[in-house]
C-alpha cells in the first residue's frame, strides 16, 4: 500500500500529546497537594475561602490582559522579540491551528505563579488564604487554555463558548490591537480596547 500523504495542517496538529496535557498534569498535582494541606487544621472560613478565589480568579483576569497586551504584543523588533514567550505568540499568530504553540509553556507559566504566591502569601500572611487565592487563579488559567483551544479547534455549541471564541477570534482575525481578554471581557472595557476599529469578514466556520 502507498504510503498516505498528510497536509500541512495535519503535520501541525500531529504533536506529543504529552506536551500539551503536561501543564494541566503539572498543576494540577500542586493544586491537589496545597488544598489537602489548607483543609487540614484551622483556615478561612468558607465564606472568606469563596471570596479570596474570586479574587484570584479576577486577579487571573488582569494578570492575562497585562501579559497578552504588554508583553505579547510589544513591537515586534529584535529586543521585543526576546521576551518571555513573545516569539511564540507572534508565530501563534501567524499560524493560530498549530498546536505546539497553542498552550502556555511551564518555563513561562511557572516563574508567574511563583510570584503571584509569594506575593499573595505576603498580602494577606496567610499561605492557606495564598492557595485559595491561587485557585482562583488557576481556575482563570484552565478556562484560558479550554478557550483558546475551542477558539482555534472546537466545535462546542455552547452559546457561552461560541461567544468567547467570536471575541477572542475577533483578536485574531480583525483587530490585533483590540480584545487581549480570552476569559472575560472586563478589562478589555476597563482598559478602552473592547471596541474592534478594523474589521474584516470572519468566515461562518470560525465563529
């Protein structure tokens, strides 16, 4: 038999499987050791525990604005381009199916998380009051990763998901300088970059 011949597309898509779960694989096994450790023994009340996770998860949301407008899409010269994950993002861009340049690289990811503990543990003096903080947080990211993956591969019918993958796909395809939130749109209206100002035709399949 003939040897079957793939597309572009295809060799994009056929990557380890490993290296995209491995940072779903990495957190969640710190996140399952820091909430054994914070529900044992005297903590946050559940009422203080919800309200310091929607802190974290509304801290997820500006610390995901700040990266992907400031960092990831500073001008792209050669000083630029040497930012932590800037050149992947601009070849994310350029090339939004591939999948090796879909998720966040723990060498990127992890350095963030690590300061965003030790300052939150430093806030509020309190490391189990840090890892509902850092839930939040993480409940942020997780939805980030499933966004972006259904905004470039999915095929969810939930009208809630159709909405984030027309506003993040609107980023991509319209108006680069517009719609840097993946998980909420607020600090896109906080920061004045909601509004989409060069619109092109998005194709009926891609929203």
């Amino acid at each position: 038999m003939g040897k079957v011949k793939t597309t572009r597309r295809d060799r994009r898509l056929q990557i380890n499987r490993f290296e995209l779960y491995k940072p779903f694989v990495f957190y969640a096994v710190i996140l399952a050791a820091l909430n054994a450790a914070a529900l044992r023994g005297a903590g946050p009340s559940a009422a203080e525990a919800a309200t310091l996770l929607c802190g974290g998860l509304l801290s997820w949301g500006l610390i995901e604005y700040s990266i992907h407008r400031w960092v990831l899409h500073r001008d792209s010269h050669v000083d630029d381009a040497r930012l932590p994950g800037n050149r992947v993002h601009l070849a994310h861009h350029a090339d939004p199916e591939a999948l090796d340049r879909l998720n966040v690289r723990l060498a990127e990811s992890v350095p963030v998380c690590a300061a965003y503990c030790l300052l939150a543990w430093a806030a509020t003096g309190s490391w189990r009051s840090m890892t509902f903080l850092y839930d939040g947080l993480m409940l942020g990211y997780f939805f980030y990763e499933y966004l972006d993956y259904q905004a470039h591969h999915g095929a969810a019918r939930n009208p809630i998901v159709r909405y984030f993958r027309r506003y993040h796909l609107l980023h991509h395809h319209c108006d680069a300088e517009a719609r840097f939130g993946v998980t909420s749109p607020l600090f896109d209206l906080v920061f004045g970059t909601y509004r989409v100002t060069r619109r092109t035709n998005l194709h009926r399949s891609e929203v």
